[in-house]
C-alpha cells in the first residue's frame, strides 16, 4: 500500500475517534416532582381581638409557672406572657383571671373522631380499611367528617384546639395521619394543621394478628407481625433506592406506589411514626426494627408497658402516649400500672396523656390529675406545672409541631384555654377557648359554642338564641 493510502486511512481512523469522543452523551428526561401535598390545607383563622388576661395563674406549658400572671394575645399569637406589670396594648379586651388559670390549649396525639363519628353507626365507621395487614396508601384524612359533633364537645368540655386523627389499630400499617386545628369547617381541609407533617399509623400485638388470623392469614403470630414488617419495609427501601437514583440522574420516572409513597416518606424523615403498642417487650423489638430500617418511632401509643422501658424511651427519643389508669381489657393490657406515666417522665422520656376516646377526649385534665396524683403517693416531686407538658408541649413534640404551638411562648399560635378553676380539679371547665387568638368558646355566652350542621337538624340541639 502507497504511503499516501496510509496517511488516508490513519487519517480516517483519527477522525472516527476524535468524532466518537466528543460524541454528546445521550440526556435523560429531568425527573418529575410529585405534589408531596394534593390536599393543602385551607385553614384560615377565625378573626380575634387583642385580649389580655389578668391575674390569673399561668401554666406555660413547659413547666413554668407564673402567679398572678398576664397574658396577652393579639394578631393570633401570643404576644407575652409575665407578672402583673407586663404592658398591655391600648384597647385590649382585658378579662379578670384571679382565682382561675390559663394553659395552652390541650392536644390530643391519638383521637378518631371524624373517622368514628357520632352517632356511632356501621355507615359511619371509617376508621380501619381493614383488607390487609398492610395499607399505608389510605389516608385518615379522607375519612374525616368534619361534622362529627364529638369536635365540639372536645374543644367546650376539654379545652381541645389540636388532634390527630388516627387510623384504627386492625393493621400493622395502618395508613397517614392528619393533625387538625379543632375549629368549625365544611371540608377536612380546612380543620387541617398548617404545615404539620403527617403521621404513620402503625400496630403490634394483638389486633393485626386477631384480624388477619381470624381470616385465615398472615400474621396470625406476633412472629408473623414481625416478619410482615420487616419485609414491607425491604420493599420500601428499594422503592426508595429508585426514586433517588431518578430525583438524582432524571430519566424515566419509576412506576407510583401510594402505600410505598408514604413508606418512603418515613424513611426520608418526613412522615413520623405513631406506633400502637402495649407490652414493653415488643416496643423493645419496634426500636430495634427502626434500626434496622432507618427510621425513628415518633411515639408509641397506648403504652400500658412503658414504665418498663422508659430508660429505652428516653434513650431513643421516643415518646410515650398513654392513660392514666385505663388496663385490662385485654392480655397486652394487663400489666398496667397507675404510676405508668409519671415513671416515664421521671426517666427523662417524653410522657404524653392522649384519649383514643371521644368522652375520654373532654376530660384529658382530669386524666393528667389522677396520673399526677398517683405520682405523688409513690414519692415523685412533680409540680402541677411540670404535668402540664404531657398535655401541651410533649403532644406538640410528637406531632412536629412544638414550634408552632404547645406553650404559652411570644410568637406562638395563641391556642389557649382559661380554666375557672385548677385544670387538675375534677370541677374545673374551660371558661374560654382561643385558638390563633380567635374565641371560639365562652361558657358564659351561648352564642360562642360550635354547633355542626349536623346538630342543627336534631331536636334539643343547635337551638341557641
């Protein structure tokens, strides 16, 4: 072959690799973002008057006390909390507090009503999809009837103005929680919480294995819950490894899930876990699954065992929602004690009173007072004020929500209850009910207590002059 062949094909051969070099790789599709939030909240608060209260005794909600206090709230936060020299904006609605008290407003971490409605009828029980031991996909939220008269006597009779609307307890995965602001609205969303995150409703022990056992499935054991749950979340972790790698490189966008959608969402550390859970050998076991997997329990529920692992709770950061003497029911529940939940707290874990009831719902004070009392009579130094934060400030830990509201803070929601008497009294009752700053409840006016379209239709009821 000719030299000038040769110099051809080199020729050739050099522009066929600088060409294959430079080549532009092929681009991916820029990956999609999912609505994390299809159903907003709409919730607006109801207008208000700047208003102080005068004189009364205060319960900050995380532990402090102020005697002959004031309160100020204005715009629907708290404005300031001190003594009697704290200034008061020209023209505040003054209300004379002495001899009464005033707290943050109750919140309850674990409630179904809306998806267990009164009347309790079976049209209206819409709390547990109970088709699989695991339905993460459905969400509380849309089985929530904000017409539920048990809202209002929760917010007049207990001083509510924030709950969790759990699923019931039938599955090991249970579906979303939503955390509802306890005032009057047509829709869901326009009760529901600005900006708290979801919840993930969780089970061990008896129910999901009761359920599904008497079906003929799996679990019918506490092995089988175990078992179950373990390998639903080896299939969330690799949903998840999926929509990394696509939210990273783009490309084709893998195929949806809503049950894995909210599984992942727990393992990205945006949904919390609300786990119900009796004895404290299988909360033990829970820990050690959310190890396993990567995710923290926010709160076990029901708790009847916790006192016996709240050296675990504390070290965990988990904490524990619990009754004040409500056992035995059932074999998990037997080994109760009455001392539960002041043990707890004295461990230095995050004690919560919560109902899971709608009449439990309107005296969760008196509740916290039988819990303190009997605190007391084993020998725990515990102030009325300290109790105070299993109602307020550790339930708004639970829920995310603690720097929004909770305690009697500058800044925060005005959520706020003024009692006529010592809240730990079994004869005290909210007098006056503020949420954001708006009364939405005074005992000395008809006018102001929340009637529900519902009730307006039913003779006795809804017949304020």
């Amino acid at each position: 072959m000719s030299n000038k062949w040769v110099t051809a094909a080199i020729a050739a051969v050099s522009f066929c690799i600088s060409g294959c070099a430079t080549e532009a790789p092929k681009k991916l599709a820029p990956p999609v973002r999912i609505n994390q939030d299809p159903y907003p909240s709409t919730y607006h608060r109801y207008p208000g008057a700047v208003t102080a209260i005068l004189g009364a005794t205060v319960f900050d909600g995380e532990g402090g006390r102020v005697d002959n206090g004031t309160v100020v709230l204005a715009d629907g936060v708290v404005q300031a909390v001190g003594g009697p020299d704290t200034p008061i904006p020209a023209g505040a609605y003054q209300i004379d507090g002495a001899g009464k008290y005033v707290t943050p407003g109750v919140i309850d971490v674990h409630s179904h009503l809306g998806d267990y409605p009164s009347p309790g009828t079976q049209s209206q029980s819409d709390g547990n999809e109970a088709t699989s031991p695991v339905r993460p996909e459905v969400w509380a939220e849309h089985s929530v009837w904000p017409q539920d008269p048990g809202f209002s006597r929760a917010l007049m009779n207990g001083g509510i103005t924030t709950l969790q609307i759990l699923p019931g307890s039938a599955n090991l995965f249970g579906g979303r929680s939503v955390t509802l602001k306890n005032v009057p609205a047509r829709t869901m969303q326009g009760m529901k919480f600005p900006g708290a995150p979801y919840g993930l409703k969780m089970a061990c022990g008896e129910n999901p294995k009761r359920v599904y056992g008497s079906k003929g499935q799996m679990p019918q054991t506490r092995m089988g819950n175990i078992a179950v749950t373990r390998a639903t979340w080896i299939k969330a972790q690799a949903y998840k490894r999926k929509w990394d790698k696509y939210n990273k490189i783009g490309g084709d966008m893998p195929e949806r899930d809503l049950a894995m959608d909210t599984l992942m969402g727990v393992l990205n550390g945006q949904i919390l876990v609300h786990n119900h859970c009796y004895r404290a050998d299988e909360m033990a076991i829970m820990l050690d699954v959310a190890k396993e997997f990567g995710y923290k329990i926010t709160a076990f529920h029901h708790a009847v065992e916790a006192y016996k692992i709240a050296d675990l709770l504390a070290a965990n950061g988990t904490c524990a929602a619990m009754w004040a003497d409500w056992w035995g029911f059932k074999m998990e529940a037997y080994d109760g004690i009455k001392e539960n939940i002041p043990l707890v707290d004295k461990a230095g874990a995050c004690a919560i009173v919560h109902s899971d009831d709608p009449n439990g719902i309107q005296r969760l004070n008196q509740e916290a007072a039988k819990a303190l009392a009997d605190g007391r009579r084993m020998g725990l130094n515990i102030s009325e004020e300290h109790a105070w934060t299993w109602l307020s400030y550790n339930p708004a830990k639970a829920l995310g929500i603690a720097d929004k509201t909770g305690s009697l803070k500058a800044g925060k929601m005005a959520d706020v209850v003024l009692w006529n008497a010592n809240p730990f009294s079994t004869y005290a009752r909210p007098e006056r009910v503020w949420i954001d700053g708006a009364l939405m409840y005074f005992s000395g006016n008809p006018h102001l207590r929340p009637v529900s379209d519902f009730e307006l239709g039913q003779p006795g009821e809804g017949d304020v002059k």
